[in-house]
C-alpha cells in the first residue's frame, strides 16, 4: 500500500479508504478492500497484520507532514476523535486511523468541481473567520491518484488523470476506481484501450490522445527531446453557483515545447505550470481586509500541493493580462476578457518514493525515484540570494522569468571566455546608449549557423547568458577565430554564480532573419495623422493602401477557385492560424472540425468548388467571415516598410538621428528592388505607442563599416539621448522597430520632440524591500518562504494598466486628438505603469480617481469609440481615422467585393447533386440486383436490403431534424446522431434469400477500417441518394468521409490512376507546395493546340499566377521566435 499525502486525501474526500492489500486475498474476494464507515460498524471485521502495518506507514507519513496545531486549532473540515488505539488485530470494530468525520460542504460536487464555501470557523479568539476555512477548501483542488496507480511512470498517472477528470463527475470519486497499473500502459494505445474497457469509463467519452511524440519522449527520454522539453500544464476555473464558488481542474495533453533554464537543469516533469483566473473574478463576499492576494499568496506558497504522488512547491506567479474570449482585434467591440495568472510549481520530492539524500541532479537509474530538492535550493541556485542581498526583492523576483524563456542552449563558454565589462556606453548627458546590447565573437556565430542549421551566418541573437539578457551582435573587428562574448552592466540583471556551466551556457531566443512586407499597426494611425503635414493627403494615402491589400485578397479568391491546386493553396493560406492541433486532423462525425480542414479535405477528395454547391457555400461562407475579420482587423500592408531588431552602431560612425538599414536578400516591393535604404528619410517606431513623439523621422544611410550587420536596423550611439529611448521607451535587448520609406507616408511626416515628462511620485507608492530584508545573518531560515509569499502577494494585486490604457484610448477618441495636455500626461503615465511589479509600485483604485481627475479637470463621460462597438453600417464621412478607415473605406470595398463574388457564382452555377456518389449505391445494384430491362430489380434480398436501409436512415434523419430544430448543444447531437447512422447494419427481411458472396464482401471486416468498409461506403452514397437536396448539411455532417473516399475513387479512375492514401498523422502536417503548384497550373494553362491567341492567353494567365503566388494573404509579420534545432 502507498502511503502520504495520497491517503490522507483517501480519508479526507471519501467515507472509507482503498487500498490493494500486500497479502493475497481469495480468488473469489474483490482485489481491493473498501473500509467504509457502514462496514466499520461490523463485528466481524479483524484486521490483519499486513493491514495494520499498512495503515501505520500511512499514519506516520501524514503525521510527519502535517505542521503542529495546539488543542485550540479549529480544524473547520474535520473532527478528530479521541488519541489513537493501538493498531493490534482485534475482534472488536477497532478504527484503523483517528476518525475523520468530513464536513458535508466541503466535499467535492457532482458536477466535477471542488467547491468553496463562505462559511466561517473560530479562531484563537473566537472570532469568526471566512479565511480559514476557504484556505481549507484550497487544498481540495487536487484531486488523487488512486492507490494502484502510485507505482506508475509520471507520463501514465497524468494521463490517467487527464481522462479521469474529463469523464468524471466528481473528481472525488477517482481515488476510489479501481485501477491497478500494468507494465503494457507505456504505451499510450494500450492505456486508452485498458480505459475504455474498464467499467469506471464505460459510455464515457474519453478526451483525445495527446501527441505521440510527446509520450514517448516522457516515457522513454525522462521528458526530453534534443533542445526540447515534454511539459506539465494544467488550467483551474472557477463557476459561480447558489452554494458558493466552484473550482475545475483540467489537465492538459502532454506536449512537447521549447525548454528552459531550470527545465533542462531539473528536468521538466519536476515543474507544472497552472493558469488561473485572476483574483478579480473570484466573487467571494465577507472576506476580511487581510485581501484574497494574500490568502491565495499564502495558499500557494507555504502550503504543500500533493499532486500524482508528488509534493509541489509554487515558486513564481505572473500575470497574463485579459485574455479576450475571441480574437484579439484593435477594432471591432470588445470581447468578453477573463484575466489570467500562471503559477509555476516545482516538484520538491516523490511521496511513494522518498530518497535518503539530497541533490539537484536528476537520478537517472530510476525515473520514477524523485530526488529531494527544495524550491528554497532551486531558487537559490537560480538567483544567488546570498550574492544580491542588496536587490529589490521584487525586482529580483521577477527575474525568474529568465530561467523560465523558452530558448535553444547553443554554446557553453569557459569563464575566461566571458568579457565582462565594468561600464556601459555613456552619452555627454550619462544616458547609457547601449542598454540591453552586447557584442559576441564572429566563430561563435558560426557555431550557432550550424547548431541550427541555417543557410547563413546570422548577424545578431536574442540570448540569455547567465544573469544577462539582450541581444548580441556578431563583432568583426578582431581577425582572431577565438569564442568569446561580452556583457554589459545593465544586461546583467544580478550577480550571477559563473562557476556554474548552466549560467555560462548562450540560450538562443530568436535571431535575425530575412525581413518583408509589414502591415500598419493601428496604433501608429493617430500618430501618423497627427503628425502630418496634410492630413487629409495622409488618410488617403494610408485609405489607399487599405483599398489595395482589400482588393488583391479579396479577387486572389475568384483567380484560385478556377483551379484545384490554386484552391488548395488558398484553403491554406486564408486559414485562421489559431486554428492549430496537437496530432490528427479532428473530425466531428463524418467532416474535420474545423472549417479550414473541410474544404482542404473535400478538395482532396476532387470534389471541385465550382460545381459542387456544398462546397462552394463553405468557400463563400468562409471568405465571408475573411472579410468581417478584415474589416475589424484593418490590416494594411504597406509593401515599403518592415519590421527589423533595433541594435546599435559600437563602432560610433553613424551621426545622431542617422540608421543604417541592409536586407540578406532583395527586398522587393510593388514596383521596386532593395539591398539598403541609403540616402532615404525612414520613419521609425515601435509598440505600444501613444505620444506624439512615438514615431521618428530619420535618414537611412549606408556605412561600409557596418555592412556585415544585415536584416537588422542600427541605431548611433553618439548624441545625448538614445534613438530607442524615444520610440516609447525602448532598448535594444530584443525590441523591434517599424521601419517605413513609403514616400507618400514619409514626406508628409513631421516629427515631434519628446514632451516634458510630469513627476507622477504623489500618486503611488512604492514597496522598496531588498533581499536583506528576508536573507541574510540574523534572518529566519524560511526567509525564502517567506519573500516568495510577500511576492506572490503583490504580484496578484489588481492591474490597472488595462483600465488606464482603454480610459486613455477613449480621452483620445473624445477629443480626436492624441497631442492634447491630458492625453499625453495620460501617455506618458501608461508607460509607468507597464513594469507595476517589478518596480514595486502600489497603485490602485484611489490612486487612479485622484490622478484621473487631476489630469482631465474635469469629469468626462467617455463613450466608446464606433470602432470598438457594435456598429455595423457604413459611414460616409468619420472624423477619427480608424472610423473613417473601417466605415468609409473598408466597409464600402468589402460589400462590393462579396456582392461580386455572389454574381460570379451566379454566372456559372454548382449544383448539390453528385454523379459520381451516387453511382456508387447504382452500380452495387447493377452487379447483384439483375434489374430487367426496365431497371427494375429481380433479387428480392437486394430489394429488403434497400427497403430497410431507407427504412434506417429516414429514422436517423428525422433524429437529425428535431435535434437541429432544437439548437441546443450541436455537437452533442452530431455525435449522437453519427453513431446512430454508424450502426444502421444490413437487414433483410426473414424468408427472403440472399447472395452469400455480396453479403459476405459489405462489411469486410479484416481487411477495411470499420468507417470505410463497403457497407458503410454504399450506405453513404445511398444517404446522398436521399437527402441530398432536402437535409444537405444532414449528410455531409454524417456522411462526409464516406463520400470524400468515394469521390477520390471515381475522380482517379478517371484519369487513369490510383488514389493515394496518406495516414492521418501525415495528412495532418501537410502544407501545399508553392512552386509545384506554380509549375503545374502553369503547364496546364499552356496546354492547347498551339493556337497563338491561346499562347498569348497562356502568358496572360502565367503572368497572373505569378502575382497570386506572391500574395501575402496571411499578411502575417515575419517571426523568429520559433527556431528548430536538429
């Protein structure tokens, strides 16, 4: 039997315990023993020894972990009875473990959640308190594991888990199945099998496998992959109920990501990352002045969470901001926004296998045995404490993040290898003019070419090293082949222990690649117009640009859908990229689930877009929903302008306000072709922006000096203010800047000088505790603990900046204009609030009213501006650009285009009917239905067969029809539906005979999968055959596999050759190839009798197709941060 937390929570959340005895037990006795309180009360029961020495192992376990309670502690939940009997047999009713008599509302519900209660205990005192008891119910989030599972690999128990708690009810009821680990669940097929044969899961839907290469890496490479990392993540909510706040657990699939720091020091299966909702959504009325951050701060860091057999630890807590419900979109209402916060946890020892020594390695001879560690050790090792005694406790705090990017470990340099410098570079004024940039040695960018396999050698990365973080660029003014990198004061965030080769080692975030086209961020608008010479001339211009990108993707549609391979291309390159799996294409019932997978799917099949109306609708269905993203999103590329990592010019050779800009490749707009930007005016800016002075004009000039240094944009480091710090307070440690040379945008820009900069230190305070407030001599021993709470506490304090930025956006709207006083004193004080936590700022609701009414003057009802609301006409004149840009210009493009589309279906109109699936059900009845000359068939079986089948499938239609008309939950009824259509087998009628040879070949069970066999495939084309025109949707839900499988026969057969089968784990990872795409509609195009007006036509459509393939319909930035080591 296991024992610790695990049993304990047995005792807590059930009325018995169950365990697997050590001893055998009869053949005929169940294989596990319930001790419920009913069968305490038995006289017959004597407990053997091997039980009892069981339940002692238990016992002292949880004593042992349990903090010491004086006689007054309330224990709220449960009542102990009087001191423990000895554990001898007896035949008397003697209770195995002191009696715990669960509080009825604190158990778990039936509806799968734990649930809080606003009840209140006594303390010390006597006074009541609603605190104690909701930590108390806080412990209840995990739920356990049951016992026969303790001794299985961590990969088993979380999947295990995962299934349990989304087929489950009550997550307290999964200690209690009966489920005994077996050597063959390493193999995830078998464990989904073994689960869906037990008892406990049966007519329970499980969740989805999780990604395979995920598993076996957990499995078999103890939760490694090269460079990356096989990761625990798991999300709590929260559901308001009449009996109080109500918290859901969900584990997600295991998979597979970039790992970090602390991950491939520790192993990523000793870390688990929880996202909750932020403290705001927690409703709990009667909470005393302490305030939830602190009981949840305290809840989380000092209490122990005893999860899959393990003790956790949570060491870091960062806020995620408001995550809408939907799309982000700057335009368009706003979405419903929940706000997150994600807890990183660290597993401190294995409860069923405890070590007897400490380390910080991982054992390798036994994955399942857990060394101990400590968070106070790992975070030591990470932060060196007792180095930094001088720091800001929060600001040293935050700094775990570094441990916890995601990057890809390239090279470990010896410490004689690490140049680092003493002072920053300094302008005449003492502004430092290199923060966050280094330099690194030209070989050790070779290195980093090869480690990831890149065709050229880039010329800058985005790291971290140890305590430093930033961007290094590759230096060549030393001839020498030596590896070295340097490092800067304001890099380096702490003193870091560089004796340890962990911290020696470069981590490579992101680096630079070849730059292209980027679209307009739509905070640059107010700024651009703002700042224009003519500003009527500057909406137009950018209006144009709007009307171009419309137009192009818009009519990119019509050029694609003549063309099967061109449609392909569109499906995919029109998809919503949010839209992303973790293995298998999904399907619901007969069709992928989502909408980009069931035109590629149908396509694939050779059904065609223009003859098909199924088809066709989800086509303009789809470009429909296009456009209203369109619309809201206003993407406008603007071909003359780019996105480039801003780093600075070390040699000193670029004169203020000069930049030097170089691409890898031609960069290639409309019209023209570049290699640099010299002798231009560029604009320049990064995000967010909200000054004036956000945007800069500057002069682009080329300097042979620095032309090794490409796709990157160089910024002086001569003058007295930095360039970056003008663009919204940036640095160079991995910002970007927008880099725009559109003339008509450029030459109508005048810059604005950065404003006076208002003192804001009487509205906050700040929490100015070092690390020698916690560490150090004189200091307790859990002074970590203790930091750790204090920051947890006020990192979950509320957020304002999400209030203050809308409150500002709206001022903005008001008086359309971003250059008045209150809106940039406004501005200015957004860029304050951006690092709240780590500054240790203390700014709440009292604060903002008095600085939002000191800086308005007055109160001002602020309505929304027309583009966040709901409002969906069209505007003739606007007097903000964004109404005017969305309303005037996009809105009038958008219906033209969509009404355009309308009538070029009309002018060649597809149809629901198919020759080709229905043929299939016709020639089945030709071969064995000896139908006379006037079709009419002479096998009775065939016509009992066909008769029954209309029979069935009228039935699972009509089920079809009145679950629809219902509209309650879609697809619950889709699925319920399927399986009614899945089971529908041949029937013929008694005393009619058959063709033994024709039955025996329907439903091939060897040698077909069960979807595709020939009974369902003709059960298919005879559901078509039925409803093709009356239920359409009916049966491509249902039966859409079946009809896409008989298409791609018949469509093969037609040209002579066989239909190609793809499994569906590579089918799920296919993307069409551009350039075989390109050249075979060109040959297609060509092909003709030679006819010179054909050959003409032919260029004319090549010449088209050209300018198709260089559609950017995505219109996505160029990214980097994904890189792939091999």
């Amino acid at each position: 039997m296991s024992n610790g937390d695990d049993d304990l929570y047995n005792m807590r959340t059930t009325s018995g315990l169950k365990f697997v005895p050590n001893s055998k037990v009869d053949e005929q006795q169940p294989s596990s023993l319930s001790l419920s309180s009913s069968w305490l009360s038995q006289e017959s029961y004597s407990p053997t020894d091997e039980d009892t020495e069981a339940l002692e192992e238990a016992w002292v376990v949880y004593t042992s972990s349990q903090p010491q309670q004086t006689d007054d502690d309330s224990l709220s939940h449960f009542q102990y009875s009087q001191e423990l009997p000895p554990l001898t047999p007896s035949t008397r009713p003697t209770p195995l473990y002191p009696l715990l008599t669960p509080n009825p509302d604190s158990t778990g519900n039936r509806d799968g959640s734990v649930r809080v209660n606003q009840r209140s205990s006594l303390d010390l005192n006597g006074r009541a308190t609603v605190e104690s008891t909701f930590e108390h119910d806080l412990q209840l989030v995990w739920p356990q594991v049951p016992p026969g599972l303790h001794a299985a690999p961590l990969p088993v128990k979380w999947e295990f888990m995962r299934a349990a708690l989304h087929c489950f009810d009550n997550p307290a009821d999964i200690v209690n199945i009966n489920a005994q680990y077996e050597e063959k669940w390493r193999d995830q097929n078998e464990l989904w099998a073994s689960l869906k044969a037990h008892p406990d899961f049966a007519r329970r839907k499980l969740p989805d496998l999780c990604d395979s290469k995920a598993w076996n890496d957990s499995i078999q490479n103890s939760f490694r992959s090269d460079a990356d990392a096989v990761v625990l993540t798991a999300s709590m909510s929260l559901k308001q109920s009449a009996a109080g706040l109500e918290m859901l657990l969900e584990l997600n699939p295991l998979r597979r990501e970039r790992s970090c720091r602390i991950h491939r020091r520790f192993g990523s299966d000793r870390f688990l990352e929880l996202r909750i909702p932020d403290l705001d959504s927690w409703k709990l009325p009667g909470l005393p002045e302490e305030g939830l951050e602190n009981i949840v701060a305290r809840w989380l860091s000092h209490d122990p969470h005893c999860f899959l057999g393990r003790n956790w630890a949570a060491f870091w807590v960062r806020n995620e901001g408001r995550k809408p419900t939907t799309k982000v979109s700057d335009v368009g209402p706003d979405p419903k926004v929940l706000g997150f916060e994600r807890v990183s946890f660290f597993a401190t020892d294995d409860v069923n296998h405890l070590p007897t020594q400490r380390c910080l390695s991982v054992d390798g001879n036994d994955p399942r045995r857990l060394p101990k560690c400590t968070r106070d050790e790992m975070l030591q090792w990470l932060l060196q404490f007792d180095k930094n005694w001088d720091e800001s406790y929060l600001k040293l705090f935050s700094r775990i993040s570094l441990g916890l990017t995601k990057t890809a470990p390239i090279i470990t340099f010896k410490e004689s290898q690490i140049r680092r410098r003493e002072n920053d570079i300094k302008s005449p004024t003492g502004d430092v003019m290199n923060n966050g940039i280094g330099r690194v040695s030209l070989s050790v960018m070779k290195k980093l070419r090869d480690v990831l396999d890149l065709g050229d050698t880039p010329c800058a990365v985005q790291a971290r090293l140890g305590s430093a973080k930033g961007m290094w660029i590759a230096d060549t003014t030393e001839s020498s082949q030596d590896d070295w990198i340097e490092t800067y004061p304001e890099q380096r965030k702490w003193d870091c222990d560089w004796s340890d080769e962990c911290h020696r080692t470069l981590e490579i975030k992101s680096y630079a690649s070849p730059l292209k086209s980027a679209n307009l961020n739509l905070q640059f608008l107010p700024i651009l117009e703002d700042r224009a010479i003519d500003k009527t001339r500057m909406r137009n211009t950018i209006g144009e640009h709007l009307a171009t990108e419309l137009g192009r993707d818009l009519e990119s549609l019509k050029t694609a859908i003549k063309n099967p391979q061109l449609f392909r291309q569109w499906v995919w390159e029109s998809s919503i990229r949010s839209e992303s799996r973790i293995h298998d294409t999904p399907f619901l019932a007969g069709l992928p689930d989502y909408e980009r997978d069931k035109m590629a799917f149908l396509i694939d099949g050779g059904f065609d877009p223009m003859k098909q109306k199924y088809l066709q609708d989800l086509v303009f269905r789809r470009q429909r929903e296009k456009c209203e993203r369109l619309e809201k999103e206003l993407r406008i590329k603007i071909t003359r302008s780019t996105y480039a990592f801003m780093v600075v010019d070390f040699l000193g050779v670029l004169a203020p306000n000069e930049v030097h800009l170089c691409f890898s490749s031609k960069f290639a707009d409309d019209s023209d072709e570049y290699y640099d930007l010299d002798g231009m005016d560029v604009l320049i800016a990064r995000s967010p922006a909200h000054l004036p002075s956000d945007i800069q004009k500057v002069r682009a000039v080329f300097k042979p000096e620095l032309r090794h240094l490409k796709d990157v944009i160089i910024f002086p480091r001569t003058g007295d203010t930095p360039l970056a710090d003008k663009l919204s307070g940036g640095d160079y440690d991995g910002d970007k800047a927008w880099v725009c040379w559109e003339p008509e945008i450029v030459g109508n820009f005048k810059s604005r000088d950065l404003p006076d900069k208002p003192n804001f230190s009487t509205y906050f305070e700040r929490d100015r505790q070092e690390v020698r407030d916690f560490v150090g001599r004189g200091k307790r021993e859990d002074g970590i603990s203790t930091m750790v709470e204090k920051a947890f506490a006020f990192s979950l304090r509320p957020k304002l900046l999400g209030i203050c930025t809308s409150y500002k956006e709206r001022l903005c709207y008001h008086y359309n204009s971003i250059s008045k006083e209150s809106v940039i004193n406004l501005s200015w004080f957004l860029g304050k609030l951006a690092d709240q936590t780590k500054n240790g700022i203390i700014f709440g609701d009292e604060q903002w009213k008095r600085l939002r009414n000191d800086i308005v003057g007055e109160k001002l009802r602020l309505d929304k501006p027309a583009y966040k609301t709901n409002f969906t006409g069209v505007m003739v004149n606007a007097d903000h650009i964004i109404d005017h840009l969305r309303f005037v210009v996009a809105k009038g493009i958008i219906e033209n285009e969509l009404k355009s589309l309308n009538d070029f279906y009309k002018a060649d109109p597809a149809y629901l009917f198919d020759a080709d699936v229905t043929g299939y059900w016709n020639e089945f009845e030709k071969d064995f239905g000896k139908p006379d000359r006037n079709g009419i068939l002479r096998a009775g079986w065939l016509v009992s067969l066909r008769m029954n089948l209309w029979d069935d499938l009228e039935a699972c239609c009509n089920v079809w029809r009145t679950r629809m008309a219902a509209k309650k939950d879609f697809r619950l009824d889709v699925l319920h539906i399927y399986d009614m259509w899945r089971n529908i087998e041949p029937f013929i009628g008694p005393n009619v005979g058959g063709d033994a040879v024709a039955l025996s070949q329907l439903q091939q069970p060897r040698t077909h999968p069960p979807e595709l066999n020939t009974w369902q495939l003709l059960k298919a084309s005879m559901t078509f055959k039925l409803f093709y025109a009356t239920n359409t949707s009916f049966v491509w839900q249902i039966a859409g596999r079946q009809l896409q499988h008989i298409k791609g026969l018949k469509s093969s057969a037609d040209v002579g050759k066989a239909p190609v089968l793809v499994v569906p784990s590579l089918y799920a990872a296919l993307r069409p190839d551009n350039k075989y795409i390109r050249r075979i509609v060109a040959q297609g195009a060509r092909a003709g009798d030679g006819d010179p007006e054909e050959e003409e036509d032919s260029d004319l459509f090549e010449d088209a197709l050209e300018d198709f393939a260089d559609l950017d319909l995505d219109g996505l930035d160029s990214t980097v941060g994904n890189l792939s080591v091999g």
